[in-house]
C-alpha cells in the first residue's frame, strides 16, 4: 500500500502535503513538502519503494536520526522528524532554499580560493559540532552540500541513508559511503573516525578549486581500489592563486595515513584561516583589482568580527526576500541577538512607525507583520552595521560613515514614488556607502590616508562629481581599488542579489531629461540623488538650502519629482534620521559635520533617555546560535524583576491588540513564546499540541537556542504516562522545577528529556479546554536555579498563557 495518499490536486504523507520532487535517487526521493500545522515548507526524503531494506535496520536508523535531530548548527540542516509509515522511513529537514554543491558546481564551474574556503569553513564547523556530539557523517560530497541564497554551505544527510541501508554490514566491517569520496580506511570497513570526514572534506575542497572530482572512475570498485593503494594527486586544473602553502594544506587534508592527516576538523579549520591571513607587506595588495580585492577580504575575513557580521547581513537578506521563509523565521532570526532586538523594538517606537501599531510595538513578532519584511529587513541590516561598528580608537568617525549611510537610504527611500522599489532604494543608496564604510572600521589607517589626499585636492565649491573623482582616485591609490569595487566585492561575498549590487554601481554622465522606464535605472539614479544630497548637507556650513536647491535642480527630471518635493523628502529623511539616532542612543559630537544631517531635532542625553520608553525592557547580549556550544557554562543575566514585568505586561496589551483583528492562530502563539523569552531571559521556550492520533503532546516551534531541535524531542502521552511531564499536564499545574538534578527529580524525568534535552531548570505551563489538557509551553534555562518567579511574573505568565487558550477558542 503506498504511503503517499493522492487527492484530486495533492499527495500527502501523514500531516506533509508533498508539492513537488526536488530530487531523486537510486535510494531515496526528496519532495518539497508542507507542514500545514506549523505553516512552514519542510524537504521530506522518503526512501524508495522497494528499496532493498531490511526491517530490523528500521529501529537501528531511528536512533542514528534520533542523534542527528540533536545537532543544532548554523551550517547544518537540521533534521524536524523521522519516522516509518506503511514500512517505509522517512525523514522530514529544514527545507533550505538554493542547490547542492553539485549543481552549484556544474553552474558555476571552478570557485576562487576565496569562496571555496569560506563554503569550506561553514563546512568543517559543522562537522566539528557533529563530532563533539559523537556523530561521524561517513557520506560527506558535494551533493549533500546545499548552498543556500546567502552563499553559505549546509551539510545534510549525516549518513543516515547510507546506515539504513549498510548498518548490519558496517557493523561486520563491511563499508559505509560514497565510493570516490570515501577515505582509506572507510573503504576497508574500520570504525568511523572523525578523520574520515576531513578526508572526504578535503576531497570536497578540492573539487571546487578544481572544478572536477579528484577520484573519478565509472566503477566504484576501481575508485576505491585507488582510495585504499594510491597517494592521490592534486588535479593540474588547481588555479595559480592556490600557492604552495595551500597545496600542502590541502595534500595533508588528503593523506592516505590518518596519522598524516589532520586529526580533526578543527585542525584543519585552523591551517585554511592561517592561510586566509595575509602577510604583512604581502605583494598581492598590489597585484590589480582581483587579486587586491581578495587580498582584503582575507585580511576582513581574518578579523574576529566580520564572519559573523557577514554570516547576519547574509541570513537576515536571505530570510527577508525568500518566497519560502515565514514572519517567524525573520522573527526568530533578529531574536538570537538580544540587542538587536531592543534597537530594533526602540527603532519601530519612534515616531515615523509608531503610527502604523496604534500603540507600543514590544515584540519582534508584531513589528514584523505591521511595518513589512522588506522594512524590518533594512532596519535590522541598519542595526547589524552598527553594532560591527563600535570600535573607541575612531568611533566619531565610524558614527559619521554611517549616519551618512543611514541618512542617504533613508533619502532614497522617502524620494522614491514608485511604493514596491522603496525598500530597495533604502539599502541601494545605504551600501553605495558600503566600501568607505568597511574601510573605515577595518583599515583605519588607509581610511585616514584616504580622507588626507582627499582634503589636499579639495577645492572650494568643487562638484559632487569632482570630489567622488578624487576619491575614487585616492582609494585606488592607497588601497588598490575603489570604495566602490571593495563594496561591490563585499557584496557579492554577502550573497545580495544583482539589483541591489547594480543599484550600488553609480551612473556616469549627466542626470536623465526623464526617468529612466528600466527599475534598476531608476533605482541608480535615486540613490546616486539620495547620496548627493547628504554630501551636500555634510559640506555645508550655515543655511545648506541654496546648495540643495541647486543638487534638487540637477536630479528632478531625471527622479520624476519636482524640486520643492525633493526638498520635502529631505527633510523628512533628516527629522527620521534624527528619531532613529535617538533610539539607537547615537550621540553625535557637535563639532561633527554629521551633526548636519540631524539639524531638525537636536538630542540630548537627557532628550534621549526621557523618549526611550523601551530601556527598561534592556537585557544582557545573549549568545549567537553559532555560539550556542558554549553556553552551557555562561551565567544566567539577571533581569530586574520590575523589568520583566514591565516586558511581559508589553507583551500582554500587544497581544490583546493584535487579536482583536483578523488574526493567524501561529502569530499570535509566537508573540506569546517571544514575550517569555525576551522578558525572562529563557534559553528557550517551546510550544507543544495534542496529536490527536495519539494523544501525546509533541513539540511544534520554539525560540532560542536549538529550540527546533529541542522541539522534536518533546513526547509527552497524555494517558498512561507515569513520567513528571505526563503528571503536570493531566493535573493541569503550572509546575517550576529550579534543579532538574536533584536525584528524585531526575528520576520522574521521562527519558527522551534525559538524553535529548536535560535542562536542569525548566518551568511547564499546560493548557487545558474543558478541564482537558491540548497543549503545554516549556520554558528552560541553563544553569540550576536560573528562573526565579515572582508572584507578578507568576500571575503573567499565567495571563499569556490564557491568551493562548483564548486565541485557540476564538481561531475555532
């Protein structure tokens, strides 16, 4: 009987409504799926009809899946489900936009040492968080690599295909893998090792240097024939940017010896980011535009800061234009970032968005449906910029960069008539300001220099034109290349779409009679208008209306606006510049000419604290998910008590507000975890429902660290469960247990919580209809004794946790 259940217009298996194959095998078959209780898409891999499995491997690979559901990483697909329906297994993933490596390769042909070792990197740390966690991949190759939008490498499939299948023979010493990217010892049956992964790693990164597979042979006999006696050469089709010091790297990443090759992947992480960082006076700055370029983005890469600033503008870009992420991915994704957060709430509190919430915005969640992904998405890559740029040797010039940024995006945004191009106008006009930017924060030095034969070449009442000319000259000079090539190169490693690198390019000539019919045109020329504009502004001494006047003139044919509108729009950008720097507690010194650009509203400290009606909801930076390994030891933030009320009660009237509208049930339930999870500084809070076939309650989403994962884990029955889960939730008692350790605690605790989750401090909050329980929340910290309740707390929570119930009642 097959397990696919056809209808007139889907199939389905169990609650996944299966859309199309993405890919197929002579094993398996992977369809884009839908979950329609959680509202999100899902890659489901059913292993094929008549495939040659044996029954009794059946529970063997439920555990393997059971282990690979527990890896949380950023570079790692994460594993929702596994299960077996009618016989046959099969596995439910993160569906991530993009294309295996394969493809990706076959598209792209060879990739620069650039792009192939940051693709690598992601890689090896995802390996180096399955190996902590005892899981050896064992069939690590290019096709179970995706790329995703943002360009960066997810590793899926951890072998458990491959175990379904041979996991009776590999136990007798027989092999597990690939042929052709199997290491030595893979192919004589011994026990796997992480060495076994670095091999197959190396072999990967080779391949994608080389644009061809190293081991290539049509008889998988022969290929691993080749693996086990031969000391595999590097291909000749290796470009010459791979210098010696790579070729060793990569040989020893290689070698047939597992003494010989590196130990872990760790280790071989750590030889590809020595490579990565330059030498000083190295002769590549000075070897043309390609190779200075990549001679910076080394140097960047190399800085503690800039992966993970590049990895969020990334995330957060691909997340906001995908047509298969949801609010809540955006969501989840600005909440890993506690201070990003509270910016980003104070952000949408001033006065330009306020009006759009009737009232306080105090979740992520909420912000996000009101202003729009596209609007969120530029304040949250506002912010990320920001925060990257704190840095006291050269702050005051930083913050002028980037209020020049800002105030120019904000311009193009206001200046832009045509409603669906605005968003995109903002982040055109912002990071055609990218390369100065950067060059600021990372080569301070260089940046002075810059600024010096700028100012040496600077004539009074010299044009627009004429000063972007002599920059671009000095940054050539000093640096190699333009600030425009190095913002254009930055974007293209940060994986933003052609329009926005097009809009990022400045037009030459003169401005247009009239606007231009192509968008992206259109798109160039409002930011260039939008960028002139703030020069002019910055430049100017006293009264700058003359000069604007006169930049309005020059563009107002070619922008379709007349010159009084522009006027109009640059004032209104400069009254939101000034109410954003306002809720980003951005003090301007007065001696700086950005404080030009804030002439409508001057903020004082005072000003500043008296507007910011989100300081008491501030809490600690917490760790990003990338960190997420060593939080085990870090201390809890200690939240205010009256703070935490405050947040909950926000939480609480934003709630009540949102459902008085026409509202999605999922909606509502996030802001209910993201108030919780914010106000008391939760590691994770997740939300489990009734699966009414078998009446236990099994975990649906969640916020935090591994929070998905976590959620997978939950199986609570509500009949004949004996466990301290089962007891709470039928007895219906909000129950907080601050020390899971204690012996006759941890005894109650049912054993998936022991083996997957063990948090040793957690507080359970059942919902109950009808004196029935449907659904709990669970909440966790993670260190013994880290929640502490106040009755105020206590009565709010139980509040939100009504609300729910409430908004299950009304949404039936």
């Amino acid at each position: 009987m097959s397990v696919v259940a056809a209808t007139d217009t889907t199939q389905r298996l169990g609650r996944f409504e299966l859309r199309r194959i993405l890919g197929k095998g002579a094993q398996a078959t992977v369809w884009l799926g839908f979950d329609a209780r959680l509202e999100r898409e899902v890659a489901v891999k059913m292993i094929t009809a008549g495939a040659d499995v044996d029954p009794q491997d059946i529970t063997h690979w439920l555990q393997e899946a059971r282990s690979v559901s527990r890896l949380t990483h950023p570079n790692i697909v994460p594993v929702f489900e596994a299960d077996v329906q009618d016989g046959r297994p099969y596995l439910v993933f993160e569906y991530v936009p993009g294309r295996t490596l394969t493809e990706h390769l076959k598209a792209r042909g060879s990739l620069p040492p650039p792009e192939s070792l940051a693709l690598m990197l992601g890689v090896l740390d995802a390996l180096q968080t399955a190996h902590a966690a005892g899981v050896v991949h064992r069939d690590l190759k290019p096709s179970n690599i995706l790329v995703d939008g943002g360009g960066r490498a997810r590793v899926m499939d951890f072998g458990i295909a491959a175990r379904l299948h041979d996991a009776n023979r590999a136990a007798k010493g027989l092999v597990v893998g690939t042929p052709g990217y199997m290491s030595p010892e893979a192919t004589q049956g011994l026990a796997p090792t992480p060495a076994m992964d670095v091999f197959a790693a190396g072999l990967v990164l080779i391949e994608m240097l080389a644009g061809r597979a190293v081991v290539k042979e049509r008889d998988p006999y022969r290929a691993m024939q080749r693996i086990a006696q031969e000391d595999l050469k590097l291909p000749e089709e290796l470009p010459s940017t791979v210098d010696d010091t790579l070729r060793s790297v990569l040989r020893r990443a290689i070698a047939r010896d597992p003494a010989q090759r590196y130990a872990n992947a760790a280790a071989f992480a750590d030889a590809l980011r020595q490579w990565m960082t330059p030498l000083a006076g190295s002769a590549e700055a000075a070897g043309g535009n390609s190779g200075t370029l990549e001679f910076l983005l080394r140097r960047m890469r190399h800085k503690s800061d800039f992966p993970a600033l590049s990895d969020s503008v990334a995330r957060i870009q691909r997340i906001a234009t995908s047509e298969h992420e949801s609010l809540a991915s955006l969501s989840a994704e600005i909440l890993k970032d506690v201070a990003l957060t509270n910016k980003l709430l104070r952000l949408v509190n001033t006065a330009h968005y306020s009006h759009a919430g009737g009232g306080s915005i105090s979740t992520v969640s909420r912000a996000v449906a009101l202003v729009g992904f596209a609007g969120i998405r530029n304040m949250a890559l506002s912010l990320v910029l920001l925060e990257h740029m704190q840095d006291k040797g050269h702050a005051n010039q930083l913050k002028e960069e980037f209020l020049r940024a800002l105030m120019a995006g904000s311009l193009a945004g206001e200046m832009c008539r045509v409603g669906r191009e605005g968003e995109e106008a903002f982040i055109g006009a912002m990071f055609q300001n990218l390369g100065r930017l950067l060059t600021e924060y990372y080569f301070p030095e260089e940046s002075r220099q810059i600024r010096s034969v700028v100012a040496s070449s600077q004539r009074d009442g010299a044009s627009h034109a004429a000063m972007v000319q002599a920059e671009t000259a000095a940054s050539i000079s000093v640096l190699g290349l333009s600030f425009e090539d190095l913002g254009l190169g930055i974007a293209r490693s940060w994986g933003l779409p052609d329009n926005l690198q097009r809009c990022m390019r400045r037009p030459e000539g003169d401005p247009p009679a009239r606007v231009p019919e192509k968008p992206a045109e259109r798109l160039r020329w409002l930011s260039l208008a939008a960028n002139e504009l703030t020069d002019t502004l910055l430049r100017t001494d006293g009264d700058p209306t003359a000069r604007l006047a006169s930049v309005a003139e020059r563009h107002a044919r070619g922008i379709g606006l007349s010159v009084r509108e522009i006027q109009t729009a640059t004032d209104a950008a400069r009254q939101r510049l000034a109410q954003a720097a306002q809720a980003m507690n951005l003090q301007v010194a007065s001696s700086s000419p950005a404080r030009r650009l804030l002439a409508t509203i001057v903020v004082t400290p005072q000003q500043a604290a008296d507007a910011d009606t989100l300081s008491p909801h501030s809490l600690q930076a917490t760790v990003a998910a990338f960190e997420a390994t060593r939080i085990e030891a870090a201390p809890v933030p200690q939240v205010p008590r009256e703070s935490a009320a405050e947040v909950l009660a926000s939480g609480i009237a934003d709630i009540t507000n949102s459902m008085v509208e026409n509202f999605k049930l999922n909606e509502v339930l996030r802001m209910i975890l993201e108030t919780m999870f914010r106000a008391l500084g939760f590691r994770r809070v997740v939300f489990c429902l009734r699966d009414p076939k078998t009446d236990t309650l099994t975990g649906r989403f969640g916020l935090g660290e591994g929070a998905d994962a976590v959620a997978a884990q939950f199986r609570v029955p509500l009949k004949g469960g004996t466990d301290l889960f089962s007891a709470v939730c039928n007895k219906g008692a909000d129950t907080l247990i601050s020390d899971a350790t204690v012996a006759h605690i941890e005894a109650r605790l049912p054993a998936w919580y022991r083996a997957g989750v063990r948090a040793p401090a957690f507080l359970l909050l059942p919902l109950t209809l009808k004196g029935a329980p449907f659904a709990l929340i669970y909440a966790d910290k993670s260190v013994p004794g880290g929640i502490e309740l106040g009755e105020k707390e206590l009565s709010l929570l139980r509040t939100l946790r009504n609300q729910a119930v409430m908004a299950f009642r009304q949404s039936s």
